[in-house]
C-alpha cells in the first residue's frame, strides 16, 4: 500500500507568486483532457496543440512516466476483493509509428512475431475485474517466465493468495516458486503432460474476469495499438487508463 504522502504534489495550473515572464501553466484538468483524448484517437502527440503546446503536455506525461507517479496512485486506489488473483498476457499490436525505437525493438520489449512487430501486455486482476498491476514484455515472451515480475510489481507479499491462470503457465517450477512464497496456485494441466495435479475447477471458471479487464482497456484506440516507442511510455498510458478504471 502507498501513503498520500508519496504522491508528488504538482504546480500545475496555478502561478506560484508573481508571474512576469514564460509561458501560463496548464491547467490540470485541460492536462487531464489532453490524456483523455490520447487515449481515445491514438494519435501523434503533436495533434494535441488543441489543449495547448503539446510540449508541454509530453513533457509532464514523461514526468509522471520518470516519477512513476500512476503505479504509486494504481496502488494508492486499488482495494482488490477476494483472496484470488487473475493473470493473463494479451498481444498488442505495434504501429509503424512506434516501431524501430533508439537501442532496438527488444530493449523495449518489441517481439517480433508472424504478425509483426508486437507487445505483450500481462495484468493482474481481482474479483471485481479491475486491474491490479501491469508489466509489458516482448510479443514472443513466454507468461510463465515473467509471472513472478508481476506478483513483485503487485507487492504481494505475505498473503495467503490463489494466482489463477490458463494451462500456458502450467510448469512445475514456476508451481514451485508460488509454493515457495506462500502462494497457491490454479493451473489447469497441459493436455500433453501426464500425471493429475489438483486444481478448483469453481475458482477457475471466473478467470473470464481477466478477458473482461482486457477487453475494457482495450476500447482505448492508444492501448489496441502501440504507437509509442518507448515500453515505458506507453505503460504509463495504460497504468493511467487502469487508475480510471477503479475511480469509475
């Protein structure tokens, strides 16, 4: 959980003591339009001048990237029901308009599949269907290596939780690993793999939950289609799109 207290306070929208000079701050809520409208068109940043300089709208949208100030507000006004948690990855499609980034597609989790240049990007949900956490990893990455990164990134630690996932995640070590940090776990077998391992069929039947969270962020055209090159930047969009979702 993260105190009121780590959140960064911003100047934004108000002059501190006498302005003379530079240009006018932006207001928070046309900052918040701007976001908005990003979200929805999927755009270049650049067409965001209708909300003043887009400059300055990129520049505090790289701030709050840098500060990681929506992963501290996702974690602020996440209240997860229930003792399971849902994990899924999903592909998401890479624009041309994002691709070929400085340092290469890999350091910015670009895979290249039969599709194309891809992203993969793997959430943690509740009962309630909202995102909990979220990484972004490479289109061609396999699930199971990156789990533990996003338990870590959803600071679980010392609850008696149930990860629920499909049969891609079914490996005995990856079972270990949840065992070994006190987690149970709900992975139906592998049709090729012999031997019966327990699982809750009940519990299981409510990973759909995890299909609905994708399918509401993705209705966000930014989200559908990466057009961002940096990994970074474009997990602060989905992060932002994801504190919305539990403020509705």
């Amino acid at each position: 959980m993260v105190a009121e207290s780590e959140i960064p306070a911003f100047k934004i929208g108000r002059a501190v003591g006498p302005r003379r000079r530079g240009r006018p701050p932006l207001p928070l809520d046309t900052l918040l339009d701007a976001y908005f409208y990003r979200l929805r068109v999927s755009g270049p940043w650049r067409d965001l001048d209708q909300f003043g300089p887009w400059r300055t709208i990129y520049g505090w949208h790289r701030e709050f990237d840098r500060i990681g100030l929506w992963s501290k507000l996702l974690r602020l006004v996440a209240r997860p029901r229930g003792m399971s948690r849902f994990v899924d990855g999903t592909h998401v499609k890479v624009s041309q308009a994002g691709a070929n980034p400085a340092g290469g597609g890999v350091l910015q989790a670009m895979g290249k599949t039969k599709g194309g240049r891809n992203s993969k990007l793997m959430a943690m949900t509740d009962l309630s269907a909202r995102p909990i956490a979220l990484i972004l990893v490479g289109g061609q990455a396999y699930e199971g290596h990156h789990l533990l990164d996003l338990i870590d990134a959803a600071m679980i630690k010392g609850e008696r939780l149930t990860i629920v996932a499909d049969r891609a995640y079914d490996d005995d070590k990856l079972r270990g690993r949840l065992s070994s940090r006190g987690l149970k776990h709900c992975f139906p077998r592998q049709r090729r793999r012999k031997g019966k391992r327990p699982m809750d069929r009940r519990l299981y039947r409510a990973r759909y939950r995890i299909e609905n969270c994708f399918c509401r962020l993705k209705r966000w055209a930014s989200i559908d289609t990466r057009r961002d090159k940096l990994a970074s930047r474009y997990l602060s969009l989905v992060t932002f799109a994801s504190v919305m979702e539990w403020l509705r």
